[in-house]
C-alpha cells in the first residue's frame, strides 16, 4: 500500500472548501465552521508526526475535524444545562417562554432535511474528487460561486466553447457519479 | 442528429438554421442550467429533443444535477478567512 504524504501548505488550497462544507452542513453556522477549521488546521499541525500514512489526508483532516465538532456539541449542551437551571429559578421569565425556545439550537429546518442536505453536499463534494483539477476548478467557479463566463474564461485563459465543453464534462461525469451513488 | 431524419433521408448541412446535432444540442442544455442560452438556442434544442431520445433524458439529468446542487447549498469559503488559515500555517510551520 503507498502511503500518502503530508503537506501542510497546500491544505488550504485542496481540502477547505471540503472541510466548510462538511463543518456547515453538521454546525449550520459559519463563524463558527471557520473558527472549527482553523482550529482543526492548527491541531493538524501538532499531530503531524502522528500521520501515519495510512488514510489519506483529507480522511485524516476530516478525522481530526468530527472531533472538534462533537467538542463544539459538548458545549453547546452544557450551555444548555445551565440555562435550564437559570430558568427554572428566575422569577422575571416570561410566561409562555418555553426552555426548548430559549435553549440554543442549532438546527432550524426539520431533522429531515438537515439529513439529507448535508450527506448530499459531502456527496457533491466526493463526486467532483473524480474530475481532473481543471475541471473541478472551472466548475466550482461556474456553478458554485457563479462566476461570468468571461472572468472564467480570462482567468483560465481559455475561449467560451472551451470553457462549455470542460463544463459539459463535468456534469456529465458528476450526474453518473451521482446516480450511482446517490439516488 | 436523430434517427429519425436520417431515416428519410434527411442530410445536415453546415449551420443549419433549425437542426442541431447532439453535441450542440447538449452544449445548449449545458447553457441552459446557468440561463445562458439565447432563445434560438432554445428552440433549436426543443425541436432536436422533439426527435432525441438520448437528448431528452441528458436534459431530464443535467436539471436534476443542477436542481441536487442548488439543494445542497454547497458553498466555497470566504477567500480572507483561506488566507488567514494560510498564514497561521506557514507561521507554524517555520517556528
């Protein structure tokens, strides 16, 4: 089996876009998903002489990074608890408030579609693993962050029916990658 | 080009005004999932899905991928926060 290398200077570039999107779909708030990262990037840091080679980076980053936020979890529940004591015995509440509305939490859209949405995105994300850079690069511009052609096109110095046709393999390969496995 | 005109017969020439072939007809879905397409790209397309079948299920796909990935909320991270991250590393690094 290769082993795989550490890099730390290219985290940045190849794994951060991965690491938010998997830090939103799980916190669902973004200062927060930045301030896990970079707390993960720095941990990595400190543990490099840990990586042992055997997972990839990323699997190793992302290992690294649940940690994190199941911390960020543990605190947002003791934060809970103590609420709940602090309600209990003032006086001043309102009549009516309920703890679980006044308790924080996270997630405002049903158990459901929180479920569905983050696995969805993480699967995106793994889908577009199979692109070459290039591509991945120029389709995350066009369709994520919804570049013009034109800026795309002068960035890559290429011409618009380049830039369809990388486009166009892009999708095509991310549909069969989705198809099998997502739907 | 579909099958259909081929089978009477029907040859395509050069820039034709109404028929597309395949490719072109899945450069214009293409265009379509971002609202690029002109409305005679999209009358092209139609007709040509009107007769191809392959077509109309790369068209039924190809929205079904950009309906997945609006659902997803996939979004790339602010470019300041990736610099900052950048510059902690490099300091960590050549501590």
């Amino acid at each position: 089996m290769s082993t795989n290398k550490i890099d730390p200077t290219k985290w940045v570039d190849k794994y951060s876009d991965y690491l938010f999107n998997y830090t939103i779909s799980k916190v669902n708030d973004r200062e927060l998903a930045n301030d896990l990262i970079s707390e993960t990037f720095l941990a990595g840091l400190k543990s490099m002489k840990n990586f042992k080679g055997e997972a990839t980076e990323r699997t190793w980053l992302i290992s690294i990074l649940k940690r994190k936020i199941i911390d960020q979890y543990r605190k947002n529940n003791s934060n809970k608890g103590r609420a709940e004591v602090k309600i209990t015995y003032n006086e001043n509440s309102n009549e009516g408030d309920w703890l679980e509305e006044q308790a924080p939490d996270r997630f405002d859209k049903t158990a459901e579609d929180v479920m569905e949405n983050e696995e969805l995105g993480v699967a995106i994300l793994n889908c577009m693993d199979n692109l070459t850079e290039k591509q991945a690069q120029i389709f995350k511009m066009k369709t994520i962050d919804g570049f013009e052609t034109e800026t795309i096109c002068k960035e890559f110095n290429i011409t618009p029916s380049n830039l369809w046709v990388i486009i166009h393999r892009a999708r095509t390969s991310l549909a069969k990658c989705l198809e099998k496995n997502w739907f | 080009m579909p099958n259909v005109l081929k089978k009477i017969g029907f040859k395509m020439k050069k820039n034709n005004l109404l028929f597309i072939d395949c490719s072109e007809a899945g450069h214009c879905c293409d265009k379509k999932q971002y609202d690029e397409a002109s409305l005679s790209e999209k009358i092209k397309m139609l007709l040509h899905m009107a007769f191809c079948k392959p077509c109309r299920k790369y068209a039924s796909k190809n929205t079904k991928l950009t309906k997945l990935i609006e659902k997803s909320n996939l979004s790339s991270c602010p470019e300041e926060e990736k610099k900052n991250w950048k510059e902690t590393i490099e300091k960590e690094i050549s501590k």
